[in-house]
C-alpha cells in the first residue's frame, strides 16, 4: 500500500518528501475536499521532488463540464503532475461522471500517455448530490482511467468509515481490483485505521490530516515525523 500525502505549498511538499510519502499529492483545501491548486504550485512542486517520487495532482470538486474538467486536466499534465485525480462533485450519475472521465483519459493520452488518471468519487455523495461511490470502479474501467478512488467530501470531522463500514469498502477495493485497476482510499482516515485499509488491499491511501500538527487539515501543516510515522504503519 502507498502513502499519498496531501501538501498545499513547497514547504509542506518538503515535509511529506523528507518523511517519505510515496506520491506528493498537491491540493488546496481552500476549494474544496479535492480542491486545486495552482499551476506554478504544481511545477515548483514537481521540481523539488526526486524524480523516483511520483506527484499528483487534484482536478478539485469538478462540476459537469466535460470540457472546462478536461482543460484542467492539460493544465496539470503541463504543470508535471504525474497523477490527475478528478473529484466528480458535481456529476449526479454514471453517464455524467463517464463522459467527464472519458474527456479527462483522452486529454491526458494527448500530452503524457504514461501519467495515471483517477477518478474519485465520494463515501458521503449523499450529502451534496454526486454520483454513488460504488459506481466509481465501472466509471473508472468504462473510462479508461487507471485508479478508482473514494474520499469524503463534507470534511467535519466524520472519516470515511462513517459512510462506508469495512464490508462495503471490500467490496469497493474487490470490484476495483476485478476491472484490473488500482484502487485508493481517503477521507480523514487516522493512523488506527491504516492496518485495516491495508488489510482491505487497497493500493493507495490518501492522508492529509492525520500529517499535520495538531492533526488538523485546515489549521495544521504537514510535519514530517508525522509522515513517518504513517509511513512506518503502512
């Protein structure tokens, strides 16, 4: 299982590096449980990360908007993210989140064949409207993309267990695995519930809060005894 952790700036990306996370996922809080950051934010980013680390970055809590979503997608390629993760926020269902994710897969073909796609959906879709989680793996297959990953997208402190239970997440990371994709699993997840992630055989977990000071996403900034310590559990 690979360690994501989450940096919003050059500092915090150099704690995540320094504690030795796997992928350097670049986002901004501000705008969202996916939010994106900007393009320069990225590139300074990716220069300072040793080339065998990879560098994701986050599309944000997209809206239906094939193209704008797809426009995104070339920024981020050109920015050297390694990794585009789309948060489909604002896709009601299957067809809508498909076309969205098919434009993403064919965008990135264009400028890096080898960068990997993510399709992310939400444990809480309940909550603001998008499309079911367990139709993320199909969406992810029937697209093209390479990852199928779940998030929360409320962050109030509920994590992804109080939306998905152990049962269900299997079956997230089983049906994931049978499309012959990779699977990531994030939403405020906490160092007591990495060895049941890992248990589960997710490929990826993504952190962000449980790397910082005081354990606090918005408040707190990343420190990299707490990425090693994530690191060494993982």
């Amino acid at each position: 299982m690979l360690l994501l952790i989450s940096p919003i700036n050059t500092q915090e990306a150099r704690e995540a590096i320094d504690g030795g996370a796997d992928i350097v996922d670049v986002k901004n809080p501000k705008e969202g449980s996916l939010g994106a950051n900007f393009p320069w934010v990225i590139k300074n980013i990716r220069k300072i990360t040793p080339k065998n680390m990879k560098v994701s970055a986050t599309l944000g809590d997209v809206p239906y908007k094939p193209g704008t979503v797809a426009l995104a997608a070339a920024g981020a390629i050109v920015s050297g993210a390694d990794y585009i993760k789309v948060g489909l926020y604002g896709t009601k269902n299957y067809s809508e989140a498909l076309e969205v994710m098919e434009n993403v897969v064919k965008t990135v073909d264009e400028f890096n064949s080898d960068a990997i796609v993510v399709a992310a959906g939400y444990a809480d879709a309940h909550r603001v409207g998008a499309v079911d989680p367990m139709e993320i793996p199909k969406i992810a297959a029937d697209s093209g993309s390479d990852l199928a990953m779940v998030d929360t997208a409320v962050k109030d402190g509920k994590t992804l267990f109080d939306f998905m239970n152990e049962e269900i997440l299997s079956q997230f990371v089983e049906q994931t695995q049978e499309y012959g994709l990779k699977s990531a699993l994030a939403g405020s997840v906490t160092e007591e519930q990495l060895p049941i992630l890992a248990e589960l055989g997710c490929d990826v977990v993504g952190i962000r809060g449980a790397a910082c000071i005081g354990g606090d996403r918005n408040s707190g900034s990343i420190h990299h005894e707490a990425v090693a310590r994530l690191k060494q559990i993982v």
